[in-house]
C-alpha cells in the first residue's frame, strides 16, 4: 500500500507515552497536565440534571446559546471588552480542536507561522497540514522571555501568523503589559493574524511586591480585532475529559472558523455545555479563586521540594512547574524522565519535546495540579534524589 503520511515526523505524543510508563510502573503521575482531584460537586449535580432534563441531542453548531452569553459575561468581567455572543464566541471539543480550526483557517500553502519554542506539541502539525511552515523562535531559561525585536527580524512576506501562549505551557512564563503592546504594534505593523492561546488564563500568580494583573489579548482592540483567543473550560473546571473550550474572534474570523469548525465536530458534548453554563452564572468564585487555588499548590510544591537536588525555575502561571536537574544527573532530559519513572516512581516530562531543535537543558515538567497527599508522596520521592 504506498501511503504517504502527511505527518511523516509525528509519533505518539510523550504526553501518552509518559502516562503508559507512570500506569506501568505504578508510578505517581506528575507529567500529563491534568488533576487527580475531584471535580466540584456543583458542576456534577448540573450535569446530572441536564443530562436527565433530555439535552443530550446536538447543540448549535456555535454552541450552547446561554453558554456563549455567559462566556461574553466573564470575558467583560475579567477584562473589560465587550463580545458579541452570537457573532464572535464559538463553542468547541476542547481548545486543541479550536487552535487546529483556527489554523485551517487563516493559513494558506506557503504562509510562514510564527511560534516560540518551547511550544505545546499540536501547533506545527497544524500548521503543516495546511500547507504552511513553522518558523521556531527559541525561549532561553530561566525566564524564557520573547525579545521582540528578534521576532520582528524573522518576520518576512510569508508571514501569515504567529501564535503566542499566556500563561505559557511548558514554562509557566507570564507576558506583561510591554509584551502584549509590543505583540499589537507587531502585528499591526505587519498586517499579521494571530492566535493567543490563553487556557490557563485563569491561572496567573501574584508576585510577592506587587501583585500580577490577569492580561490578555482581550484587553488590546487593536490586537483582539485581528486574533483568535482560545481557552479551555477543562483547565478551568478540572474537567479534561470533557473536552471543551472556546474561541473568541470578531465576526469576520469567527465566520471563517465555523465553517472549518461544523466539520470537524459540529458540535460539542451538549448537557455539559448546559451545566458550565450554570455554573458560570451561580457561581464565578470558581473562576476568579482559581488562581489562589493553584498558588497555593505551586508553593506547597515548591516547599515540599526544599532541600532536593532538583533546583525549581520560576512559575508565574499555569499548572506546571520546571525543574533542573543538572545537580543530579548528565543524561539528557527524556532518559532521565524514563528513569524517574521506572526507578524512582514519579513522572515528569523532558522539556526539550516542545523545542523543534536539540536543547542542551537539563529541565523537565512536572504538574502540580493534583491532591496534596500525591505531591507530598512525589516530593518525598524527589527529595531522595541525590546530587553527582
């Protein structure tokens, strides 16, 4: 059979591969982000009742009308920007589904797309299947921050589009004011699209002098007229398997990205777009105390791991804390996964999977997201790690 793959490189993700090890071995799973605690009772009983009440048939291909209006709500609540329900937020299977159709979207055979390195694994092929080509801009440890005027000399005429994350998976790097402004002039300047992939956004630490405003591209007209903003209520529920998130675009794009998006899934898992809904409108503590509650694990985490020869990078956001290891071992970062793993009973994942090119890093990621009895069994696992 001569089949020729259109993703020749793409293997299985070290997300599943990583987890399969973790099961295998019986290992604490601290290396695919997702929570091992469970999910608010609210949210369930709604579920439970949505699903009896019979919404259980498609939804509207946009989604779920009383879940767009309170996705517009929270998106003035945290923001100040007003969306139109109808026309400008679209419902999708989870934020992967809505970063692949925006994508398809905006980029044609021969566009160039911009994206930062490290970088969540599903943009390049993405990109690829539409035709384009990703242009990689590596992120230096340990703040992993974007020099823009670097960025501006790799722009060229093909230039179609770049993709920025904030808070940033796998680094837990946060963009400030002067990194969202200089993103808008950037892509202004250019007449470039762009895609903010923003599912942690509710995820933003403060800082021990001054506190840390909760930015997106949302809080930029210039930037939000010509962007695709995609967040995750799976992240900010801890329902992963659900598998829904959403996009934010102005009318023009947004029609663009329904017509790509009714065919890939039409439309997502019904009573609960019903129930997050609900609980959007009965209870938005869970969203606007979701940052305290993840700050609180990062520096349980953290604490836990004083003492160990692991020396921890900084976290501003997101679910993810980075570790060197470089006191501990020379190997590189995905046999040293495998050994923590199989030897010592706790699963990470090597950074240098989200680069394009080699790294000579010794760093790896760990998921804090989880009950406080498995970070103290991790820790206590970690901190037995001796130094060379």
């Amino acid at each position: 059979m001569d089949l020729r793959s259109k993703l020749p490189h793409v293997g299985t993700t070290i997300f599943t591969t990583m987890s399969q090890l973790a099961l295998e071995h019986q290992a604490l799973n601290l290396s695919q982000g997702f929570p091992d605690f469970p999910v608010e009772p609210r949210l369930l009983d709604a579920l439970q009742r949505h699903v009896l009440a019979g919404r259980n048939q498609y939804a509207p291909m946009p989604g779920v009308l009383e879940l767009r209006e309170q996705i517009s709500r929270l998106v003035t609540r945290c923001y100040g920007r007003d969306v139109q329900a109808v026309d400008e937020v679209t419902v999708t299977s989870g934020a992967t589904e809505a970063l692949f159709v925006a994508i398809q979207a905006v980029v044609r055979p021969g566009d160039e797309v911009i994206v930062f390195d490290p970088a969540y694994d599903s943009y390049q092929p993405a990109v690829e299947l539409a035709g384009g080509k990703t242009v990689h801009i590596q992120l230096q440890a340990p703040d992993f921050a974007v020099d823009w005027a670097a960025v501006e000399r790799r722009i060229s005429p093909q230039t179609k589009l770049i993709i920025v994350n904030s808070p940033h998976n796998p680094t837990g790097a946060v963009f400030d004011a002067a990194d969202w402004q200089a993103l808008t002039e950037l892509v202004q300047r250019h007449g470039l699209f762009c895609i903010s992939d923003e599912v942690y956004e509710h995820m933003v630490f403060q800082g021990a002098s001054e506190p840390t405003r909760q930015l997106s591209a949302n809080c930029y007209p210039a930037l939000a007229e010509r962007c695709f903003i995609v967040s995750s209520f799976g992240k900010t529920f801890h329902v992963t398997g659900w598998k829904l998130g959403y996009c934010v675009a102005p009318k023009q794009l947004s029609v663009e990205f329904r017509k790509i998006h009714q065919y890939v899934t039409f439309s997502s898992f019904t009573p609960a777009q019903y129930a997050i809904a609900e609980l959007l409108d009965t209870a938005p503590d869970l969203v606007s105390g979701l940052a305290a509650f993840y700050q609180q694990k990062r520096d349980l985490f953290a604490n836990l791991l004083q003492g160990s020869a692991l020396q921890l990078l900084p976290c501003r956001g997101t679910y993810f804390q980075l570790a060197d290891y470089s006191a501990i071992s020379e190997v590189d970062d995905v046999a040293f996964c495998r050994q923590l793993t199989i030897e010592h009973g706790v699963a990470a994942i090597p950074l240098s999977v989200f680069s394009r090119k080699e790294q000579d890093q010794r760093i790896i990621r760990f998921c804090f997201a989880k009950q406080t009895a498995t970070l103290e069994q991790a820790a206590a696992r970690l901190r037995l790690l001796a130094a060379r």
